[in-house]
C-alpha cells in the first residue's frame, strides 16, 4: 500500500533521538526543558510541511490536523508522548508519534484527504520522570489537571513544576472546559516493552487492557547526626528505615506474586554524604497489578507497615499518591479493528494486556481507544539498549494506517 522505506522510518526515529540525545545513545528529554521544546517545534514543522494545520493547547500537548472532507466535525486521533525517562531508549513515546504522522502521511498520498478528520497528538508528558506526575499531558485532553495537583512538585534540582512550564511557554488549563466531543476513536502505538511478542514470534500485540498503577512520593525524616559519635542505639537513619520499608514490601510483592510489580525507583537520602547519618529520605513507590481491589488492598497493607517502620524507628513519614489508575479495558470495537487489520496484512498478532502505562488508559475513559504494540527486542525498554527491528516498526504502521484507513476514509 506504501512507498514508505525503512530508511525514512529510521531516519524519522533518528532525527527526533537527537533532542536530548545522552552519551551512550539514549534520550533523556524530560517535560518543559529546552530538549524537550526543541522537539516539539521541529515536530510542529514537520507535521505543517505534510499539510497540517497545527497548534499547541495551554500546557504543550502538540496537534496536527488534517480536516476531514465530509465529516470534519468527527475526528480520529493517534499519537504517544514527547517526553522519555532519564536515559531511555528511541522508542518509548516518539515512535507512536512519528508512526501516527507518517501513517496519515501515506494515507493521504495514497487516497487524499480523509471523510473525516485525522489529528496527530504529541503529549506532553506521560512518564513522570521529571516531576512525580504521570499522564500530564493526556490527562489535561479531557479536563484540566489543577493548580494543587502540582504545587508542591519540584525536580531534583528544585525547579518547581510551575516555573518549569511558564519558562517553556505554557500554563495551566483555566478549570475543566467542555470535554471534546468530535475525537471518534483514538489508537496508540507504542513498543511492547517486554519480552512476550519477541517469545511468541508475533510481529503486533493488540492491548485489551492497561495494568492498575498506583505511585507514591514518600518522605521519612529522622534526625542528621554525626556518623563516627553517634551510637547505633540513638539513630534516628531515615536511609535504615528506608531499607527496611524496601526489603519487607519487596518481600510481600514477591509472596504475593505475578502480575503485582512494586518498585522503588527513586531514592534522594540527605544530606547524601559519607560522614553524616541520612536525616531525610525522599523516594517513590510504583506499585501495579491487574486487578484493582488486589492493588488497593496490597498497597494499603504496604503503607500501614511503613508507617509502623517508621514509628518503631522514631521517625516522622508523609506518605503522597500522586498517580491512582484502576486497570482499564480498551475499546472492543478498536481491538476488533486491529485484530481485522494485522490479519488483512497476514501479520501474526496475539491479543495482550499491558503492564506498562499508558496514555491511552487515560483516553480511553472518554473515547474508544486500543493500542498496538510492536516487539521490542530482548523486551528491554527505559534504557539506550531500547530497540524494535524496523521491518517490526514498518509492521506497526502498516496496521496503524490500515486501521485508520477503516476509521477515517470509510
Ligand atoms: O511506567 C510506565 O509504565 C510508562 O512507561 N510510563
Ligand atoms: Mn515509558
Ligand atoms: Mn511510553
Ligand atoms: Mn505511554
């Protein structure tokens, strides 16, 4: 159906990689930082160089649009996240987006402009690496995050999440506008992130469903104190009750076992130095699991023994969930859609349910939304050694543009 090549595919993922591009071939390209603008605007001109109109709303999410001849009021949309993790790979997020424009791209080559309206969107965020908020920019599509949901969020140098977003050129959403009603259905590209596709030897995964998620920011604070006069027994080391926080509930998840994931991805002791007994410790907690009573039930048992942890240690605990997501099921129709679509391509595809987040669970609360996935080799993700083999990723487009050959030109 395409005159796509492999070579343009690769040369599209290289040419956003180089926007905080790290040394060993990674991307670290974190919300509102210079890296991260530059995307978005070299983004912005690629989309208007194919003929589409564009437009940042009040905190970045980017969109081009391509009006529909016959019902431009009804829209289908497709994109992923601008943002990454700290040295991530040159998949996670982009390639959803680059997929999305370059599928549209052929479809209009192919057959015109579309009956109803194809929009591409670049979130803002999704990956809660620079401040501890998941899904920002999905999150603001359909309401609009408040002021008290970040105030008191900074990054690990101190620069507050407001200041963050004035300095790149946005703000906050003024209260909730009218939801959009127009967007009929909106589908996600994304890498598989695990090792199930590559296993099976399938070329697409169609997500039935998202994984529960629920994240912490947590502080404990003891007491700094002198590490060569300070006896054992009057510490109040807020880095041993971490320890002892991580290795007990690290010890319930596994008892617990597949499919709950419990991480403590980030921990800042302080003062963070070789001769003083940590008096702070901030850190987060990602919990996850497929079902949601099992998931409110674990994380509830886990923050009453912390807090126990950090009594019986003499120290004070503030305990903040920032991220609150019940599993969510993907639109039946949309994954029929896809499973048509891999088919008419005699692409092998399985159906699967993912463990990563992402900003479709969000979407989907307010359209009919699916994912597809493509194999990620060796199933690594959130790290340089992040890779798809491109006659996978060409795969992935193909039925993404199958698919919304059936949703906009039919
Ligand atoms: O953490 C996740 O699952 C996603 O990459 N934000
Ligand atoms: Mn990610
Ligand atoms: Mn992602
Ligand atoms: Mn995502």
């Amino acid at each position: 159906m395409f005159s796509l090549t492999e070579k343009e595919v690769q040369a599209q993922i290289e040419a956003f990689a180089q926007f905080g591009a790290t040394p060993d071939g990674g991307i670290t390209r974190l919300l509102y930082t210079e890296e991260w603008l530059a995307a978005q605007q070299f983004l912005q001109q690629r989309l208007a160089s194919i003929g589409m109109s564009t437009r940042f709303d009040e905190v970045g999410n980017l969109f081009g649009r391509i009006e529909g001849t016959k019902y431009p009021a009804e829209t289908i949309l497709s994109g992923s996240h601008m943002d990454t993790v700290v040295n991530g790979g040159k998949l996670d997020g982009q390639f959803g987006i680059i997929a999305a424009y370059l599928a549209m791209e052929q479809l209009i080559k192919t057959y015109g402009p579309p009956l109803r309206s194809l929009e591409v969107i670049s979130m803002a965020e999704e990956e809660g690496s620079r401040f501890p908020f998941n899904f920002f920019g999905s999150k603001n599509l359909f309401g609009a995050v408040k002021q008290q949901e970040i105030a008191d969020l900074t990054d690990i140098q101190g620069v507050t999440f407001e200041e963050a977003m004035t300095t790149a050129g946005f703000q906050l959403k003024a209260s909730a506008q009218p939801a959009r009603s127009d967007i009929q259905a909106f589908l996600e590209l994304h890498i598989e992130q695990g090792k199930i596709l590559e296993t099976e030897e399938k070329t697409i995964g169609i997500v039935t469903s998202i994984v529960g998620q629920k994240c912490y920011t947590i502080v404990l604070k003891g007491e700094a104190n002198h590490a060569g006069t300070t006896p054992m027994s009057y510490r109040k080391d807020a880095l041993v009750a971490f320890s002892t926080i991580c290795v007990e509930a690290t010890a319930k998840a596994k008892l617990l076992g597949d499919p709950l994931v419990l991480t403590f991805g980030q921990v800042i002791p302080k003062p963070n130095v070789t001769n003083v007994v940590a008096g702070e410790v901030h850190f987060t907690m990602d919990c996850r699991h497929t079902d949601e009573a099992t998931l409110n039930r674990f994380t509830t048992e886990i923050e009453k023994d912390m807090k126990k942890t950090a009594q019986a240690m003499g120290l004070m605990i503030d305990i903040q969930l920032r991220t609150d997501e019940a599993p969510v099921q993907m639109d039946a129709a949309c994954v029929a859609l896809l499973q048509k679509s891999a088919e008419k391509l005699q692409l092998p595809s399985r159906l699967m349910h993912s463990g990563a987040g992402h900003d479709a669970e969000i979407i989907a609360k307010f359209v009919p939304t699916a994912m597809l996935f493509v194999p990620s080799i060796g199933g690594i993700s959130h790290n340089p050694a992040e890779a798809t083999a491109l006659k996978d990723l060409m795969a992935g487009i193909e039925t993404l543009a199958t698919a919304l050959y059936e949703l906009a030109y039919i």
